[in-house]
C-alpha cells in the first residue's frame, strides 16, 4: 500500500515520520510533481495539479474539518473523498464557542476596556433565558458545541438540514423551521459547511431576525457572512458585536474594518486546529477497514457539499 501526503502549510516532516510508525506495512512518501501512483492520499488544499496526475488514487483523507477547497477541484468518480469525525476538534471548537458567548455574556471586553481607562464599575448580568443560543449545524461538531453550551445553563437552539434529536436541545429544521429557529435565539453560532445553499446565509434578512441585540460567532466559513451586513446591523445596534474566527479572504487584508472595531473579537483560523495524533489513529482505523471492505464513516457527498 503506497500512501501520498500532500498537505498546504504543512510542516510534512512529523506527519510522515508518524505514519509511518503508525502504518509499518506502508510505504509512505511526500507528494511532488511526476511521484509515483499512490494507492491513497492524505491531504490538505492540494493543488490540481495533484489530483490530475494521481487519477487512480481508490480515497483521499481531508485533515482539515472544511472540503469546500477539495470540491473545487475536478477529482476522478473513483476516487473516495473522506473526512475525518472529529479529530480533537470538537473539544477546542466547543471551547471556542463557550469563550467567546461568555466573554459576550459577562461583558469581559468591556472590563478589559475600563481596565486601560482605571475605572472600577460592575457591569449588569442578565439571566440566561435572555441569552438562548443558536447552534446552526448538528453534525458532530455542532453536537459537541451544543452540548457544551447547554453546561453554562444556557437555552440551546440547533437547526440542520433535516431532521435531529439532541438531548438538551431544543431542535429545528429544514427550510421551514429556520426563522422561527432565529426568532428564538439571541446568540447564533455557525458550524455549518460552506456550500453554495449556506454562501451569503448570515446576511441583513437572517440576521435581523434575531432577538434585538444578537450576537453572531462564526467557526465555520468566512463566505457564509456578508461582511457589510454584519458592519451596518452593529451600527444600527440590531446586533450588539460578534466573535469571527473566518473570513471572506484569508488572511484578514490590512484595513479591513474588522481589524480595529471594538465590538468584533477576531481570532486567524485558529478555533479547531487538526490534531496530528488523532488525525492518524483515525486514518489508519479508517484505512484497516477499507482494506477489509468496511463501511467507513466520513464519505464526502460530493452532491451535497459535505
């Protein structure tokens, strides 16, 4: 079995040296251009040119939470693309979001700023039923972010595609269930997958059918959010600020008006970073039973988006 690495960023050393030790019947090389045929790839934004010469490639793991990048390509039938469950990311979204709702909650940014001035002052803490939050997407990301949640007392919206059942959650669907899942939250979080359906969704109409004074915090893409949208509604005081951890354009070009603004926390693409360990205890697992003729769970719908 001839496993190829091709992965953007990427420091390659420490990924092939623990594939290896992890996969010792695999023979386990890092992609250039005119490399042998590989029977399997690991990946992270290759370029076409990689898929182009690796047509005969039976599946592809995407490390990374997101495969919009990958279906941008043309990528041969055949070739399965998968994702990974979880992957630790889970844990570090969930403690992302929780922050982030807190720190907006408790007012935190607002006693740093009294800090800098050295006033001494209390700030009013509303009741969490005031503060319902909104989970869009319950994969298993947005389970785990709304479980986490729901451990701070507060009320737990989620709306999906179809249909869910999550303990403690109290759950909408479908196109018919979505204003009425954004009339009841005050805090709305994303953890969906870009796909041309949620591109331009966090706009001036769905967000302004939050509860006066709405709170959004995006982890998932940046091209779900139109910018301007966000930029007036705050100043208009619709919505009170908002947590962007993605962006239209990465990195956040110099002068964009996110940069300096006092009621928008920014982080860089950070909120769930692939964890390395993980990430191969799942691809070897997932590898074993593709080998063994297994189902395996994560098959990228190339139809649906995700």
């Amino acid at each position: 079995m001839h496993i190829t690495f091709c992965c953007a960023a990427t420091d390659a050393e420490p990924w092939l040296n623990d594939l290896r030790a992890a996969l010792p019947g695999a023979s386990v090389s890092l992609w250039q251009s005119g490399a042998p045929a590989a029977d399997f790839a690991i990946v992270w934004a290759p370029p076409q040119a990689f898929f182009d010469e690796q047509p005969q490639l039976k599946a592809a793991f995407n490390i990374g939470a997101g495969v919009d990048a990958l279906l941008r390509l043309h990528i041969a039938p055949a070739t399965q693309l998968i994702r990974l469950d979880d992957a630790g990311m889970g844990a570090q979204m969930a403690e992302y979001v929780c922050h982030a709702l807190i720190r907006h909650y408790r007012s935190f940014a607002g006693y740093d700023a009294d800090q800098q001035a050295g006033v001494w002052k209390q700030r009013e803490v509303l009741p969490r039923s005031d503060m319902p939050v909104g989970i869009m997407g319950l994969g298993v990301l947005g389970q785990r972010v709304a479980q986490a949640v729901a451990q701070f007392d507060f009320p737990v919206n989620g709306w999906s595609r179809t249909a869910k059942d999550v303990p403690g959650v109290r759950c909408f669907h479908g196109a018919d269930g979505f204003h009425e899942f954004l009339a009841a939250s005050r805090v709305l979080v994303s953890v969906l997958p870009a796909t041309p359906e949620t591109r331009d969704l966090l706009n001036r109409n769905t967000l302004s059918r939050l509860q006066r004074g709405g709170y959004l915090i995006n982890v998932a893409r940046g091209v779900q959010l139109v910018e301007e949208d966000l930029l007036a509604l705050i100043a208009e005081g619709q919505m009170a600020g908002a947590a962007l951890d993605v962006f239209r354009t990465e990195p956040l070009p110099a002068g964009h008006p996110f940069w300096a603004h006092p009621k928008i926390q920014i982080t860089p693409h950070s909120a769930a970073l692939t964890i390395r360990s993980e990430s191969i205890a799942q691809i070897a697992a997932k590898l074993a039973a593709l080998q063994s003729g297994k189902p395996v769970a994560g098959l990228v719908d190339r139809t649906r988006g995700y």
